[in-house]
C-alpha cells in the first residue's frame, strides 16, 4: 500500500452514502493514504449540498443510494447547484448497468464497482482529482467512453454485437456467430443505437473504434 506523503498536499474527499456503517467504512479504508483525507460524511442529498458549501471539497466518493433517494438524484442536484467537484459512483454488480449508467447521466465523473480494493479506490480518486475519467467494469457488464467523453454501459452481449458490427457483419451474420436469434441481434443493435445516440451501423461502428483505441 503506498502511504508515502503527497508532493502537493491531500485530496479532499467527501464520503456520501445513506448507511452510516458503509460510510464509515470507506472512510476507514481511506485513512493509510498520506495523499487522501476524508473532510466530510453525508447520507441525504441536502448533506452532500450543505457539505459542499461549507468545506473544500476535491473528490466525492458515493453509494448507490442515499437515506432520501437515489445516488443520481442526489448528484442531479449538486450539478443543478452549480458544483463541479468530480463524483465518483461506487455501484455493486447486482444492482445491474442500470444504475451506474443513470448516475453517469446525472452528472458523475466516475464509476468503480464496490469490490474494488482500497488501492484502486485510491488510485480511482486520483484519477479524478487529476481531471480523468474513470469508469471501471463490473465483471457482469461494462462501461464504454465514446468519444464525447460520455460514458454508455454495454452489457458484454452487446460490446460482441459491437465488434461485430464493426467487422461488417450483417445481423442474421451476427446471429450465426453468436449462436443467437437474428431478432435478439436486432434488439441489441436497436439499444446499442440507442444508447450511443446513433442512427446508422456506420456510425455505431465508428464508435466502437473510438470506444476501443
């Protein structure tokens, strides 16, 4: 574990999660690194708010749901307020793709599934802190950075519907590759478009070679 002191002092991070047990224990998972301090715990909406507002805050690390809603709604209205400190989601892999992918829509800058280490958290915060993306698959399902530097969740399905559009493959081909339905291989195609807010295979191709490079 590297515990060495920051060159150019510690990250503030806020922790924010409806369960006082989980809170607490991020925040103990935390403490080893010289480069990371916890200034703050919040479980409500209103909490993340009023914590903004009265310390510095470089990094906000938070649950899949607070003590009065969701994580996106809470993160909604710390953009709506006009703050811009970088939100990193922790989500689990039964609450499904779903759920990231509405926080990443709400405004976070950031996602790692809650079976990270205490190393890769800390690694994910400065990350972060650092001005970059961060967005760590679940083994059940991933996360693709377009272009635009918006983040979509593909299922694993769909990231080989993908390739395989980009290798030129037609959707009844697809389906004999895959060993699938041709009409499973058009609704996957139907969400992938969806989802990269595309209206061709040209450009959905186009996104995957973005996506992969």
């Amino acid at each position: 574990m590297d515990t060495s002191p920051p060159a150019t002092g510690c990250i503030q991070v806020l922790i924010v999660e409806g369960e006082f047990l989980l809170r607490a224990g991020l925040s103990r998972l935390l403490a080893p690194f010289r480069d990371i301090r916890v200034v703050g715990q919040a479980g409500t909406t209103n909490g993340l708010l009023e914590r903004l507002r009265r310390a510095e805050v470089d990094v906000v690390v938070m649950g899949g749901r607070l003590e009065d809603g969701r994580a996106a709604g809470a993160i909604a209205a710390a953009r709506t307020a006009g703050w811009r400190t970088p939100i990193l989601m922790l989500g689990s892999s039964y609450q499904g793709p779903h759920s990231a992918a509405e926080a990443v829509r709400a405004g976070a800058s950031g996602f790692m599934p809650t079976n990270a280490n205490p190393e890769q958290l800390a690694k994910g915060i400065r990350k972060l802190h650092a001005g970059l993306p961060l967005f760590e698959p679940s083994p059940q399902w991933a996360m693709t950075v377009g272009p635009d530097g918006r983040a979509r969740v593909v299922t694993p399905r769909e990231r080989e519907v993908l390739a395989h559009i980009e290798r030129g493959l037609s959707n009844r081909q697809i389906g004999v590759e895959l060993g699938i339905a041709m009409r499973t291989v058009d609704k996957h195609v139907e969400n992938l478009m969806r989802k990269f807010d595309v209206r061709n295979r040209r450009d959905l191709a186009d996104e995957f070679r973005a996506a992969a490079s």
